[in-house]
C-alpha cells in the first residue's frame, strides 16, 4: 500500500514517542495528511496489549492509530540505542510525547535537552495534568480526566448516574488539539525558524472542551442561572424507538414540531400552545421530548427520514455499529473500507474523514509489526550524518 506521500504536510517529519491513544491517534492524523511519522516504540504499548488475530501486538486499537508510521524499536535505557532515537529527532520537525516529565529528564529528553540539538523541533509534550499544578506528576486515564473535567457532574445530573462517557473522549480531543496546536507552531516556526515547547494537558483540554455550552449561566459574575446546558440536561434527550428501529429526531423550532405531529398523525398536538409560540420556552423540553418519543413509533425509519428531510427537521437513523459498513452514508463516504494487511490479512481501515481539493491526504501504509521498519530507517538516518 505504500504510495508518495500527496497531503499538505508531505516534507514534514514527525517522531512519535508516545503510547496508548492520546499521542498516536495525534500522530496517525498528521501522517494522513502527508508527513513522514517515525514511532519509537517498545512492545509494552498499551495498544498493542490485548487480543489479535494473526500476530501479537497487532491489535484492533493498533491498527486503528498507528497507520502511515514506520516502526522503529529502541531501548530507551540503552545508550548507544537513546544516541541513535536523539539522531532521529534531530532530523524532526516535530517531537510527540506523552512521557512524564521525570523520565524525559533521565533520558536526556525533554525540551531543553533536544532543542539544544535541534532548536526548529516543535515538541509537542501531552501528560494528564497542567505541568505547574500540584497535580503535575499524578497518573491519568480517560476516566479520571471525565471526572476532573466535570463531564461525570454531567452526566449525574442529566442522567441520576455518575457514569463516564463509554468512549475515550479525552483522549481523542487531546489528540484532535495535539494536532492543531502542532500545526500553529509550524506556522510559526516557517515564519520565525523559532521551534517551541507545547503543553497539552488532558484535564485542561477537556474542561475547556466541557465548559464551552455547560459554563451556561457561570458565564456571568454573579451567575445569572445555574451551569449546565439545558436541552443536554434533559432526561428525555435520547433517540427515540421509531416503527421498526431507532433515530434521532431533534425538532429545534415551532414549525419543526407542528409538522413533526402531522406527519405522525397528532393533529391535536400541532395545535398545543407549547409549539404555537415564536420559540419553544426552555421549561417544555422535557415534556416535548416524551411526547416526540411517543409519537416517533408511528412511522419506519426510513419514512422519518422522508419526513424530516422534506420539512428541515434535524433527524438521523441510529448508526449501529455492528453493521455500520453497511451504510450507505458511511460505505458512499469510504470511511470504512476493506484493505489487506501484510501480516494481518483482510482488515477494515477508517477513512480520512476532512477532503482536501487540492492535497488530499491518503492511507500510504498499515499499521506496521513492532520494529519492523527499524534496518531501514537506522540505514537511512546514517546516510545523512
């Protein structure tokens, strides 16, 4: 599968030292678009811990953040091995890191150590909490970035249950701002040759993230009105049953509701004051939500489709993730196709969700088996010294 490199960071060279999610989803995007991503990794990844089909460390997870990367295996506490990884970053352009700063620091290997040898590198440090906070040094997982967040406060108060989100929302947002904040100190850096540290801790991400809609009337001093966002707040803001499945069905003005209860042949509520207004009153959603959830069962899916996409109404079927690649949304838009794997045969690989029209980005290489791309790498690396 490996193909020229066609998307806008392509000459852009990106070391990826980090584990888990966080830091190779961020690396994995920047690769999509073009750049040359080396991981430097050991087998006790986290993601590559778990089941496979063919060859350990192939996991799902792995496969899923550590395409269009070479694999480059090196033992860290290794002298000669650390000299050959610090080679390799003076040749970066960006350095991804999710180590704690400690280990960083016994390895020669936080900021003041590599921009010393290579004073352009954006190195990119993400960790759990804000390095200057008294929580500096505490471990991190998504769950407790949720609950320091103030995204577990929500979901109790919206729900009754201090549940976590059941995906790894930390993570991702951080890798999703990993990757923008990389490319503003790119810009900077084309534009100055002056390289950077950048700081992305979890919690701060996240709480930011969180605050943007449920800050709500906090936004104010004093406080005009208690945070969290109110239709999120909702007990009844769910997808609802439909004849012969599940949607959601969002009616978001006056006329949405009245063409709603029509179509599922309410008449009677069409003409309910609550939906007769110039806007729909705060204190009505949680009743208006039980009653689209009642009437939501008089038609099929399919026919809500027709309805909602006929009169504006925001409406969608339910993604079902055991038969998403047959759906036609997501089968027309390839954002999961059927690719073979050297090593792991026939694999379904996600697709590169953003279009560029004039540098689009591509998937040039699978996952790669741990090290496997450390021979050649090292070779081209001592051509260059």
């Amino acid at each position: 599968m490996t193909q020229t490199a066609t998307g806008p960071l392509d000459g852009v060279r990106v070391i990826d030292l980090s584990t888990v999610v966080m830091g190779p989803y961020a690396a994995q995007i920047l690769g999509d678009l073009g750049a040359d991503v080396i991981k430097i990794e050991s087998p006790a990844d986290t993601v590559r811990v778990g089941k496979f089909r063919t060859t350990p460390g192939m996991t799902p997870l792995n496969l899923n953040v550590n395409r269009n990367k070479r694999s480059v295996a090196l033992n860290l506490k290794d002298e000669e091995q650390r000299e050959r990884a610090l080679e390799l970053i003076d040749t970066a352009d960006v350095l991804i890191t999710n180590m704690r700063p400690g280990a960083l620091s016994r390895l020669g290997m936080n900021y003041a150590d590599v921009a010393a040898r290579n004073p352009g590198l954006v190195y990119a440090h993400a960790q759990g909490f804000r390095s200057d906070s008294d929580r500096a040094g505490h471990a991190a997982y998504d769950e407790t970035v949720q609950a320091a967040s103030g995204l577990v406060d929500v979901a109790n108060r919206a729900l009754g249950k201090p549940v976590y989100l059941p995906t790894i929302i930390g993570d991702k947002v951080s890798s999703l701002t990993i990757a923008y904040t990389v490319l503003a100190a790119l810009v900077h850096r084309d534009k100055t040759g002056e390289g950077q540290r950048v700081e992305i801790p979890m919690t701060d991400t996240l709480i930011a993230f969180n605050l943007v809609e449920h800050l709500a009337g906090h936004v104010f001093e004093p406080a005009e009105s208690p945070t969290g966002f109110g239709p999120s707040m909702n007990p009844g803001h769910k997808a609802v049953h439909t004849k012969d499945g599940m949607a959601c069905v969002i009616p978001y003005n006056p006329r949405n509701f009245r063409d709603f209860f029509q179509a599922a042949g309410r008449p009677d509520l069409a003409v309910d004051p609550r939906v007769n207004g110039d806007a729909i009153d705060g204190a009505d959603h949680e009743a208006l939500a039980e009653m689209i959830a009642d009437c939501a069962p008089a038609l099929t899916t399919e026919e809500w489709t027709e309805v909602c996409a006929k009169h504006s109404i925001p409406m969608a079927p339910v993604l079902e993730l055991d038969t998403a690649q047959d759906d036609e949304y997501v089968r027309d838009g390839h954002l999961l196709d059927v690719v073979e794997h050297p090593s792991e045969g026939s694999i379904r690989t996600i697709g590169i969700p953003v279009k560029f029209s004039a540098t689009p980005g591509s998937v040039r290489r699978l996952a790669p088996l741990p090290g496997q791309d450390t021979e050649d790498v090292l070779r081209e690396l001592a051509t260059t010294r």
